[in-house]
C-alpha cells in the first residue's frame, strides 16, 4: 500500500489519542435526538396484537370493535398488506442449501413464535392502539410446537413449514487433514465435553424505533430509524414496498445502542412502512420493553459436541466439533440465521495451528423467537469450546493452561497463513498477545494467592482465552451471497468558506464514538484542529453509499475512507494554493488551518482565507484552474475475506461453593486490533464488550418453558450486566497494524463479547477443580453451579 | 405498554382518602411509591378504575417514638427509613436490611406501606415486619384496626386488608438491650428480589429466647418458622443437634420454586441463609 505514513507523528494528528467525544456534552445534557423524540404533523401511532401461542392456526379475525374505537384509524392482517408488500427470504446463495420460507410483516395464516405480530392498529395515540388491540379478536387453534432444538429433527416432531419435509434449514460440514486417524493415535489424551450456550439477547437502551412518513405526490418514503445499516435498510425497504430505491431515504441520528440488534428486517417495522404508505401520513412504532424481549432478534441457543485430542507435550493433534442451533421459525431478512453457525465452524479453534480438524453445523426451525446476528456472532462459542478443551486437556495431562496455548498458538513469525477451516490470517500477535497477558495479570501471583485460598475453602479460579475476532469483512461475506448489504464504504470530505471540514460518511454512529474517530482522521490527515470539523453520518440523502456500522468494520473500512478521501483534497487544496501563492505545491503542507511552507513551517495563507477566494473571489484566480474544494474516496478491503484481530484474556473468579454465586474478581484483556485511533474509545469498546460477555455467561438468558413461552420478557427478570456485579477491567494493547490499508485499524468492537464468556467458564471450572466437577452450561447459574456441585 | 384508561384523584387528606376508597361499585387502586403498581398498570396486568394517590397525603409521612414503639407513617419512603437517626438507633434489622431493597433509585419513591400492602412473597419489608412483631394499623371510613404482622400476610399478594381500608401507619416495638438481629438474602445482582432470605430477630442473654425467624422469597408468603425458633430458644449458642435440627426443620418450609431457583435450590439456600445469618449474630 501507498500513503503518506508519517501523517500519524504530525501536527494536528488527533490518531492515536484520547480525543473526548465532541457529542457527549449534547448527549448528557439530554440533547440527544433519538426516534421517539420525532414529533411530526399528522402523526399516527403503531401497535400490535402479537400470538400469545408457540404454534396456532390463525382463524377468523375479528377487528371490528377495535377499529369502532374513537381514535383508532386502521386495522392491518396480513392479508390486507398482502398487496403492498412483497414477502422476503431470508436465504444467501453462499451459504449453499440454506432455506427459509418466505415471510410477510404480519403472521400469514399460522402464528409460529409467541410474539409474533398478526395483527396491526393505527390509532391516534399508542394508547389508544394499545386499548384497540386488547379489542381484537383472534381465533387461534393452538398446535404443538416444536421448541426444543434437539427434538426438532426427529420424525415425531411437528413440522412449522407444510412445504418444507422436516425442520432442517442448513447444515454443513468442515473437515480437514485426518480426524479419525488423529484421535486414534496411542499417544494422545482425548477430552470430550458439551456445551450449552443459552439464547440472550441484545438489551438495547433505546427501543427498536420507527417514524415513516409517505409523500404520495413525490411517491417518496422516510424512514427515521434507530440502527446501523441505512442502505441495507433502503434496498430492503424499496424492494419489499415496491419503491425506486433512491425514493426511500433512511435517517438515521442518534442511536442509542444496537449490537447488531437493529440490523435486520422486522415485520412491525415493515408493517409500520406500509401503513405510512397506504394511509400517507406519519406513523411512529416504538418498540415497548415487552415487545422487544419477544420480537428482537435472539442470539447463541447453541448446544456443541466438542472432542479435542493432545499428545503428551500438549501439542494438538485433533479437534472435532458438532453445534446444533435453534434460530426460531424463520431464517432473518437479509443476513440469514445460518451466520452464528458458520462462524462457529470456521472460528472454533482459529487461533492454533491445528491439521486436523472436522466441523458439523446443524441448524434448525423451532416455534421461538428468531435467532439472529448479535455482537460477536459465533466468537463466544467458538471460543468457549477450543478454550474450554484446551484448559480441561492441560489439567488432565498436568500441563499448565498458559504453556498448552503457548505450544498451539501461532508463531507470531508464521504469516499469512490458514487456518484448518480455511481463514486466512495476517498480522496478529497470538504469541505476543498471551506473554502481554500473563506479566499484566501477574499469572504466577494469582496462581500462588489461589492455592493460599483454597487452605480458607476459598474457590478461587483463574481462566483464560485466545481469540480472534473477524474484522473489516470484505464482500465475501454477506454481498456474494446476493444481500443488498455494501462491504464498500465512502467519506466526502469538502472544506468550506470559512476554513472548515465536513465530512460526510457511510459508516454509522450508534454511540460507540464513529462521529468521533472521523473527525480524529480527517482533522489529522488534513491538518486542521478537530474543532473544526463537522460529521454527518446516517442518513441515505447526503452520505456516500456504505455498509454501516457492523462486523466491526466502521473503523478500518470506514475510517480508511476519511483517511483517502482527506488525503486527496488536501492534494486539492494545496494545488489551489500553490496557484494563489504562486508555489511549488509539493513544498506546501497544511498545519493548524494554515497553508505552510513544507520545511520551515511558516504560514502563508489560512483555509479560511483560500476559502474565501475560491469560493467568493474566484476572479483572482486564472481561468483555466477549477478548484475542487470536496474529494470523495471509498474502500473496501480486497486482499483478505475478513481482516481478523487477536486477544488474549484473563478472568479472575471466586466460587461460594455453598450458594452457586460466582463473584469475578479481576478481568484482564490485551487486544491487538492494528492501528488504534482512539485508545480511550477502544477500551470502551473493549470494557462493554466484556461486559455483555459477563453477561452471556453468568446471566442472561431467555427462559422458554417447553410450549415456547418466553417467561422473562422484563428487566426484572431478564438478567443484565449491572455495574454492581462487575469487576475492574485492566485492558492493554499490541498494535500490529493491517497491511491492508494505510491507516492499519483493525475492528475492536466485539472481542470482550467474543472472548470473556471463555475466559469465565475457564476461571468457574478451574476453581471448582479441586471438587471434581465442571460445568459447560451458560449462562453459569448459581443453581446449576449447585447442580454440578451435587448440593441440590 | 401503556395503562388502560383510569380515573385519578390525589386526595390531601387521609379523610378524603379514605371516602374514595369507600366505593364497593368499582375497582380502586391506592398509589403510594408506585414501584410495583405502575409497571403493573403498564402492562395491564393491574387495571384500576380508580387511581387514589396517596402522594399528597402529609399525614401519613412521619417517623415517631411513641410509647415504646417505633411509629411509622405508611407513605414514609424507603430512603427516609434509611437516613432516619430514630431507625438507625432503634431499628437495627431495617438498618441491615435497607440497602438490600432494591436500588437507590427505587428507595426514593418506595413506601414502607406499598410494600406491605403489595405483600410480594419476595420482597424483604413483610419479613422483616414479622421478625420485628410489628403493628400494622390499619384506617378506613368505619374506623382503625391493629393487625400483628404474623397475621397480615395471608398469602401471595393477599393480605388482611378489607374494602375500604388502608394501611395508616406501622408500629414497632423499640429494640431492647441484647436484642440482636440478623438478615441474610441471596440475589443474582444486587437489588433483585432475592432468591432466598431471612430475617431474625433474638434475645442473646444467655439462654436464647424470643427468637423470631422469619424467611422470605421461598414460599407464597413471608414465613415465620417457630420449630426453627424453638431450635434456638434455650441454648447459649446454635450448634450441634440444636443446628440439626434447625436444618431439618427449614427443609419442611412448603418452598415454592420460581425461575432462578427451584425448590431443591430454594431448600438448600434457605439453610444457608440461615447459618450465615445466625453466624453473624453470634459472631
């Protein structure tokens, strides 16, 4: 790659430090202006009647009552939407025998998850919506429902599409090198365990969020949305309401959290489309706490066979999994629910160099909840079952659990290589990253202060994971498959009158700080202050065409795009200047605002003032010169499939073996994910990633009794993360920069997700060792801790 | 999730309150911290006709010593009980106990007499009402009555409380000299309703007597176990047959499972509850 390296030691150069967010006074102050926030004329508000049942048969719909109500406007079934709105499948060709049926907005004929919307009312308050649709009348004829993921290919289970011979919608198999032959060895230890990863789900705190207002005399549809993908959102909604696609504009301003959440199509936002373009007036959907425990997607739901074989030096000669997921009666529009499965079959073991290694993915329709792309998709279960192997083959040969990963691991020396699944890997540091890891923790001390507890009865536990994390996805993942989803992305960057930058970009903000980091590039590869500079991002009328924000791919695809695009009209500009200063313009630079002089550093013009003469004065300049004060450049990343990251992380953990509680002590984490931009962001990004993978492994998880009721659709009983259960999280980083781009970012934002929920199961089990029991099962209960213990 | 359609008044004194509440022809619901009602009413679980707040209701916010007792006004929140000098001096179990309700947040608008009223089988204030032998009074049109706590909580969510009556104030005895008490709960996060806890009040000059042990969060109802206090009353310490026994006797609780905990947890926790908080009062 080609570029202008030094622009990271520069004046100006804002990459590299901890520049505060310039919108976090606005959203503190409350100034924040989220969906719900939209109040429009004429506005109409959603709700809807959703199936208290698994599994039904939809009958006779009754809205009469509903739609005499004073203030109600409208009442939708599926059939009265079937003229405006064609169904979606929710299949990719790449990912060969996937299948879906298609799907409408509102349940057609058989209701199949409990939640599921059926019916829709437009009403004049979501009050008055709400007091309709308790005024519906459905007649449901209930059927048994398949809920369990492991029953659901038997040849008794009900089956949920008549069109479809079973319940199966993907499967497919990995095998590399000589499995059999590999576990057969005489002089290998075999360690076989399961694994259960419970379903949980994203908790945003700002709801799933719709306001769409129709203009039938331009025939054009907005969009307000809360979520990460507005060109996603556009193409989808364009094809599936019959619109030309640059009539739909998407907006998208502040979000309040999505983790791949607000990623995907959902019927009461279809619905919510349609109805703004069959009525031609303003209608808001917001998702209440309920409705979204029982309609946004659900993630994990995964039970993996996993067998790991090690010679005596620890060295691994065989790994073989088989992961069975459940992803509710339909595989999701556009993305797919075959996703988690496949990257649990390339991931599973990625870090170390294995030959042989055999994958088996089955994924399955059940009468629950979709199950789709949620933050780190795949990673902490692929983690959670190599790691979770190794750790139990170190105990079981006497081998210590930091010496088997430093004999598997990949030399640091050994890129590009593959993996056994076939990913290709360049610049990581897995070596580098666990020596890091061990002296930040103080290995030797926590293993010394845990033998001195366990003369107390004190349980203490120490675990540990190696990971990688796929990053900056190239059209390789989802466009090759046919979904209207960009692995390109674009930044124009334009100076204006008064001196200033706008940057106007695909990428999305959804408060993680991508407003914050675009202005930290472009401020610094242009040189102007980075209060100067104003970011405009999601929305489909004034940013150039992009992915979003997802996959961790705003930073090093994004970010790459302002860095090119600041590059080129800083080219610009300084052209314009050397004509008006009658320069050389390869002997000018920009500093501080300034046009300078390249080796002495002394200001000859101001932006504000070339500003003004090209934009006002252009009579000063020749006629032949044209300046362009805008440059718009894109990137997409082309050598690699994926650019992967790696981390090596540490929990600390003590068990009240009489009670089932665990209390995490310490969390420790060294990422490397390249070039670092802005380190405070980045351990934010770390640190709630690491929480939400706290989470995922001692407490949340969507309870279903056996006919498919979710029993914890609240935030009393739906357990997250509080701030009280957490323990300090120590983050340090490598930073091997990608040769891909000339910025170097790598993605940061699923790795604590991806690797913490490894790193407890380890610490769990390696404190509860000495009592001969483990447990495979997350969320880590204090009930099946005391299950696994034999106390209850 | 929003509320079905109700009335609403916010009477400025009790006798205003208590002629709204006078009302056999509908549904009337009494608002007071609104930390359990409203999510209620949000999810149309709870729908009232009529909303009477009793938020305006000065008279029933006070915390006073009064003839030997401790005497407080139902509508004292959570978070004054916390800060009150009277409380902390006289109310060691409520001291011990107050940051385990919940969060500050929700302690700001809580009531002692929400609470009590509500009787959720989880929730700590009906146990320790119980341990501490507290008096609710009770107030309606036709008059007062005084209720014992061991006889207030009936059963899930159902209390002695008839038509027309509201909870005016609660009545507890000052704590005497050697009198200890211990409470101890188990919850996922801090905050949550507990999987399992208890809440004990005991005389510890030597022998043990008037021991009162009460569990909460692992029946239908706060639960006062007196073979479990007969264990205690009479020796100097709880150890040996005497613990054994205690086990024994906890275990025949009528445990009632739920999400977190089914009963075989809820049993082996309840035993637990009790040793840690038996271990603290004798520590």
């Amino acid at each position: 790659m080609s570029g202008p390296l030094t622009l990271f030691d520069k004046p100006n150069s804002y990459i590299g430090k901890s520049v505060p967010r310039p919108d976090a006074r606005r959203l503190v102050e409350g100034r924040g202006k989220y969906v719900d926030d939209l109040q429009l004329p004429r506005m109409l508000h959603a709700a809807f009647v959703r199936s208290p049942h698994a599994h039904a048969e939809i009958g006779i719909i009754d809205t009469a009552a509903a739609t005499a109500l004073p203030g109600v406007i409208a009442a939708y079934t599926a059939t009265d939407l079937a003229d405006h709105v064609s169904p979606y499948v929710g299949i990719l060709t790449h990912l060969q025998g996937l299948r879906s049926p298609p799907q409408m907005p509102l349940a057609v004929d058989r209701a199949r998850w409990q939640g599921e919307p059926v019916v829709m009312i437009v009403a004049q308050s979501r009050a008055i919506a709400e007091d309709a649709c308790e005024l519906v009348e459905i007649d449901f004829h209930t059927l048994e429902a398949t809920c369990d993921a492991k029953t659901a290919l038997q040849d008794d289970a009900p089956v949920i599409h008549a069109e479809f011979d079973s319940n199966l919608a993907w499967q497919r198999t990995v095998d590399a090198g000589n499995v059999e032959e590999a576990f057969n060895r005489d002089d290998v230890t075999v360690i076989e365990r399961e694994f259960t990863f419970g379903r949980h789900t994203g908790v945003t705190l700002e709801p799933r969020a719709s306001v769409v207002e129709y203009d039938p005399s331009e025939e054009v549809l907005t969009y307000h949305y809360s979520g990460q993908a507005p060109h996603m959102m556009q193409a989808v909604l364009a094809k599936h309401l019959r619109l030309l696609e640059e009539n739909v504009r998407i907006i998208a301003r502040d979000v309040g959290g999505s983790f791949g959440i607000k990623i995907h199509t959902y019927g009461d936002d279809v619905a919510t489309a349609a109805a703004a373009k069959i009525l031609g007036r303003p209608i808001k959907f917001i998702a209440d706490r309920n409705e979204s425990f029982v309609s946004d997607i659900h993630a994990r739901d995964h039970t993996v066979r996993g067998r790991l074989a090690v010679d005596a030096e620890g060295k691994i000669a065989a790994l073989e999994i088989d992961d069975l997921t459940g992803i509710g009666p339909y595989s999701m529009y556009p993305r797919t629910s075959a996703i988690e499965c496949n990257q649990i079959l390339n991931l599973t073991g990625a870090p170390y160099a294995i030959d042989n290694y055999r994958a088996r993915g089955t994924v399955v329709f059940q009468n629950k909840n979709m199950m789709c792309q949620y933050r780190a998709v795949g990673h902490p279960v692929a983690m959670a079952v190599a790691d979770g192997l190794l750790e139990e083959a170190a105990h079981k040969i006497g081998m210590d659990v930091v010496d088997i990963r430093r004999h598997n691991l990949f030399a640091d020396n050994a890129y590009p290589t593959n993996s056994a699944a076939g990913m290709k890997f360049d610049d990581l540091s897995h070596q580098k990253a666990l020596e890091k890891l061990v002296k930040f923790m103080d290995y030797d001390a926590l293993r010394q202060n845990q033998t001195e507890a366990r003369t107390q009865n004190v349980y203490r536990g120490i675990g540990l994971v190696s990971m990688v994390e796929v990053t900056n996805p190239s059209p390789m993942f989802y466009g090759i498959g046919g979904a209207p989803i960009s692995a390109q992305d674009g930044a124009s960057v334009r100076l204006d009158a008064a001196g200033a930058l706008h940057v106007s970009a695909s990428i999305t903000e959804q408060g993680q700080g991508t407003n914050t980091i675009i202005a930290q590039i472009s401020a610094g590869v242009f040189g102007v202050d980075i209060d100067r500079v104003k970011v405009t991002t999601g929305d489909t009328a004034t940013t150039p065409y992009g992915g979003g924000t997802w996959a961790s791919r705003g930073a090093g695809i994004g970010g790459e795009a302002v860095l090119q695009a600041s590059h080129a009209l800083k080219q610009q500009v300084l052209d314009v200047a050397g004509v008006i200063l009658q320069a050389v313009s390869d002997q000018l630079d920009i500093v501080d605002g300034h046009v300078v002089d390249k080796d002495a550093g002394t200001q000859r013009i101001s932006l504000a003032d070339l500003g003004k003469i090209v934009y006002y004065r252009g009579n000063e300049l020749p006629a032949d010169v044209t300046p362009e004060l805008i440059a718009t450049r894109h990137y997409r990343v082309t050598d690699f499939p994926f650019v992967f990251t790696n981390g090596a992380m540490a929990a600390h953990v003590e068990v009240d073996v009489e009670t089932g509680f665990v209390k995490v002590l310490n969390f420790w984490a060294v990422e490397d994910c390249g070039r670092v931009i802005n380190p405070k962001l980045v351990d934010e990004q770390i640190r709630g990633g690491v929480v939400q993978g706290i989470g995922g492994a001692l407490y949340e998880e969507c309870i279903y009794s056996p006919d498919g009721q979710l029993q914890n659709a609240s935030m009393a009983d739906y357990l997250v993360p509080m701030a009280a259960e957490m323990p300090d999280i120590h983050i340090d980083h490598i930073e091997t920069p990608t040769k891909t781009s000339v910025l170097g970012a790598k993605g940061a934002g699923e790795a604590g997700t991806g690797g913490a929920p490894a790193a407890i199961m380890n610490a769990v089990n390696d404190a509860l060792r000495p009592l001969s029991t483990s447990l495979h099962q997350m969320p880590m209960t204090p009930q099946r801790i005391l299950k696994a213990l034999g106390k209850v | 999730m929003k509320a079905a359609d109700f009335d609403y008044q916010r009477p400025s004194n009790l006798e205003a309150a208590l002629d709204l509440l006078d009302d056999e022809s509908g549904d009337v619901q009494v608002l007071a911290g609104g930390q359990s009602l409203m999510p209620m009413m949000n999810f149309r679980l709870a729908q009232p006709e009529l909303l009477v707040d009793l938020n305006g209701l000065e008279d029933l916010q006070f915390i006073r010593e009064a003839d030997g007792h401790i005497q407080i006004g139902s509508m004292t929140r959570y978070c004054e009980l916390e800060n009150s000098p009277l409380i902390q001096q006289h109310v060691p179990l409520f001291s011990k106990a107050l940051p385990h309700i919940a969060h500050v947040a929700i302690r700001n608008r809580g009531t002692i007499g929400g609470s009590t009223a509500l009787a959720d089988p989880a929730a700590e204030m009906p146990a320790l009402l119980i341990a501490l032998d507290a008096i609710i009074v009770a107030r309606s049109r036709h008059g007062e009555r005084s209720i014992k706590a061991a006889e207030f909580f009936l059963g899930l969510y159902e209390t002695a409380l008839e038509m027309g009556e509201l909870i005016a104030s609660i009545s507890i005895p000052i704590s005497e000299a050697g009198c200890e008490c211990g409470f101890y709960e188990l919850a996922r996060r801090h905050g949550d309703y507990a999987m399992a806890g208890v809440a004990i009040t005991v005389q510890t000059t030597n022998p043990i007597s008037e021991a009162r042990v009460v569990f909460f969060a692992v029946s239908d109802r706060a639960t006062r176990t007196e073979a479990v206090e007969n264990q205690l009353n009479g020796v100097s310490t709880l150890a040996g047959e005497e613990m054994k026994n205690a086990m024994e006797e906890i275990g025949k609780l009528d445990f009632h499972g739920d999400l977190n905990a089914d009963i075989a947890t809820k049993q082996h926790l309840a035993k637990v509850v009790f040793k840690r908080a038996i271990a603290e009062i004798f520590s």
